[in-house]
C-alpha cells in the first residue's frame, strides 16, 4: 500500500455520559452519548443522495454527535431502510434513514421540532427541488435548520412560509453585522493556556470528528477542555462557542478566531483549548486555515489525514499533498510545531491503518492514531507529550 499519495452562537448544553465500547474494525470509541430526548428538541435531516459522502458531512457528523437536537432520522432515498450508524460506522445506533419526509413523519410517534439541511455542497445553495423540500417541512410546523451560505432568511419565499406556518429558520453561518464584526487586536497573547488546532490535507476530512473526539477524551480524564467550532456543523451540534469563518469577510476572520477564543478563555478559564479546523492550508479552494493559524496562533497542531483518498475531496484532478509535505507548510507559514498525526480510514482496512500508523510514526517521528478506531488514550497521550504541564491537571488515569 503507498501511502504517498495512496488510493457568535454559543451554546451550553453540556453531557457527560460516555461511549466505551471496546475496539474494533470500524468500530466508533470516544464520543459522548447523545443528548437525553426528553433535555433536547428533536430533528430529522436531509441528506439526500449524500449520507457518508463527504458533502453529507453536516448529517454524518450530526448522527455521530449532537448535544443540541437529538435525531430521529436522515432522509437520503438511496440508502433507505438501512441504520445510520451502520452506514457510517458499522455501529448501529437505532436512527433511521428514511425514503422522504413523509415516510420519516410516518414512522414518528409526533411531529419533529426541526429539519436540518444535512448537506454542504460546494455551491452552498439550495437546488429548486430542495427549496420545496424545505417549504415542505415548514408546513409541517418544522423549525428550519440552515448551513449553507444562502441565508433563507432574506428570501421573501421564506420568510413569508415563516409567518405562515409558525416556525423559525435559523441561518447558521449568517455573521453578525459588519459593524459588529472584530479586528485583530492582538489580546490572544492573554491567552495563557495551550491552544491547539486540529487541521487537515484536505476538506471534510474528520477535523471536526477529531476535535469532538479530542475535546471530550481530556474532559473526561479531568482537564478542562474546551472547543472552538469553526463552521456550520460544529454549531449545529452545539459548539459553546464558535463561528462559522468561511462566512466572515475576509479582513476580520482573523480578528474574529482571535477574540472567540479570548471569550472562552475569559469565560470557562479552561487548562486547554481546541481550535476545529477547516480546509487545508495547501487546499487550492478553501483558504478558511490561514485565518484559523492566524488568529488562534496556536501551540501545537494535530494534522489529519486519509491515505486512502487519491485526491482532494471536491478536485479530481488534484492529488493529496503528503502529511509531509503539509507539516512544512503549516511550520513555514506559521510559528507552531505539528505534534501529532490522525488518521481517516476511508477505504482502508483496520489492518492497513495500524500500518500506516507505523509508518507514519517512523518517517514524521510524531504520534499517529485514527481518533475513530483506536482508543482516545492515545490521542490524550499524544497531547500531554508535547504539553505536559497538563498532566497535573489529570484525575482520572490515562491507560
């Protein structure tokens, strides 16, 4: 196998229950339980033709991980009647995929609070058929959940089905006002704690799922950890605090990373902050990594990778950079070290992960793990190498 290039909406609900199923191939460790049903309002979501897919990434995330709503179904006709944790994990998690809308209320004992767009194409608009989808749900009395970077609250359409039927829409990348919007100032050199970012090679690549996985393997070993959301899905499934930077005019991206994570400092006095990622800094597309190690200036990265994807995700025709070659942009570009390596196993076996755990290990002399299939201790281990102060913090052990 070569592995080269091989084949401000803060929330607070909170949870400490836990996953612990032991490991094994494909097996999902390290993610807290979903929120209780009765404590959260319920949603389906849309995912149509895209669930496991790299643009069902705001679905497949949400189904793996959601403190804000609990699931009740994914809509995506092409794998109806199949389990959705089986699909993504080959863990069932008794949340349904259903043909449509109107089998999905079929199967459900009362009428969902929400209906998630599950989707992040990359045109960030909905289609015709979807916008009918979506005027379908709301005529069910369904608030509406939106990602995407056509804000449906400007659309008179919308808005009109709004007052219609008695719902709300929640635009969840629309940024506050420009004249709200923060400059760079400087204050995160107040920031006294770690700050770690959890980048990538390329998009929808499983930052996200690493940093949840991450955040929630310190917490529950006593180190106050918290996270930074970066885009729609993070918010949608309850970031505390967070922002959606590829909405955000470029000029105050920076200032606006800066000053989320000064809040957080501020306000949770945290032993250590992690910082989501988005793109790639070597992505050709999506640029949100700049802003992301320019206004967060973080102490230490964690890269993702996924040595079984040939080439950029939405970009055929361009191939995956290498962790190497990406570990010497991230360090030329920025004043920070890469201190660890994750791995996505998509297309790959559990054995050929373990390999490229070794192998990776040997060429970048950094710790490598796939946040998913192994144990969240060795991403905790991974950490407390390179920041070892915070082994002073731990109360539970780390085995």
């Amino acid at each position: 196998m070569s592995l080269t290039n091989g084949p401000k909406l803060p929330y607070s609900a909170s949870t400490e229950s836990h996953i612990t199923a032991e490991k094994n191939d494909n097996t999902v460790i390290g993610f807290p339980a979903q929120t209780k049903a009765e404590k959260t309002p319920t949603a389906i979501v849309y995912c149509e033709g895209n669930f496991g897919s790299l643009d069902g990434k705001t679905a497949n995330g949400l189904v793996r991980y959601s403190e804000k709503y609990k699931i009740l179904s994914v809509i995506d006709s092409q794998k109806a009647g199949l389990d959705s944790g089986s699909v993504l994990d080959d863990k069932p998690n008794a949340i349904p995929i259903n043909r449509d809308l109107a089998e999905a209320l079929t199967q459900l004992e009362q009428t969902p609070d929400y209906f998630i767009f599950g989707m992040a194409p990359l045109s960030g608009m909905l289609s015709t058929h979807e916008r009918g989808v979506v005027i379908e749900a709301m005529s069910h009395g369904m608030n509406i959940v939106n990602g995407l970077h056509e804000f449906l609250n400007e659309d008179p359409v919308f808005t009109a089905a709004c007052i219609a039927n008695n719902v709300t829409i929640l635009d969840v990348r629309k940024p506050r006002t420009k004249k709200d919007l923060r400059m760079f100032s400087g204050d995160i050199a107040k920031v006294t704690c770690p700050r770690i970012a959890i980048l990538g090679t390329d998009g929808a690549i499983g930052k996200r799922t690493t940093a949840t996985i991450l955040t929630q393997a310190l917490k529950d070993r006593g180190i106050n950890a918290i996270m930074i959301g970066t885009g729609q899905t993070g918010l949608i499934q309850g970031a505390r605090y967070g922002i959606a930077l590829d909405a955000i005019p470029s000029q105050f991206c920076s200032g606006e990373m800066e000053a989320t994570i000064v809040e957080a400092f501020e306000n949770e006095d945290p032993d250590v902050i992690i910082v989501e990622g988005q793109g790639a800094l070597s992505h050709p597309a999506y640029l949100t990594s700049t802003f992301i190690l320019r206004g967060s200036q973080p102490d230490g990265i964690v890269l993702q990778h996924a040595p079984g994807r040939s080439h950029l995700g939405d970009f055929p025709d361009t191939l995956m950079p290498t962790p190497a070659s990406e570990i010497n942009l991230i360090e030329t570009f920025a004043d920070t070290k890469v201190v660890g390596l994750t791995i996505n196993h998509e297309n790959m076996t559990d054995a050929e992960v373990s390999d490229a755990m070794k192998l990776y290990e040997n060429e970048l002399g950094i710790p490598a793990t796939d946040a998913l299939t192994r144990s969240p201790d060795l991403l905790v281990d991974m950490i407390l190498a390179s920041f070892p102060q915070l082994k002073a913090k731990l109360t539970a052990s780390v085995h």
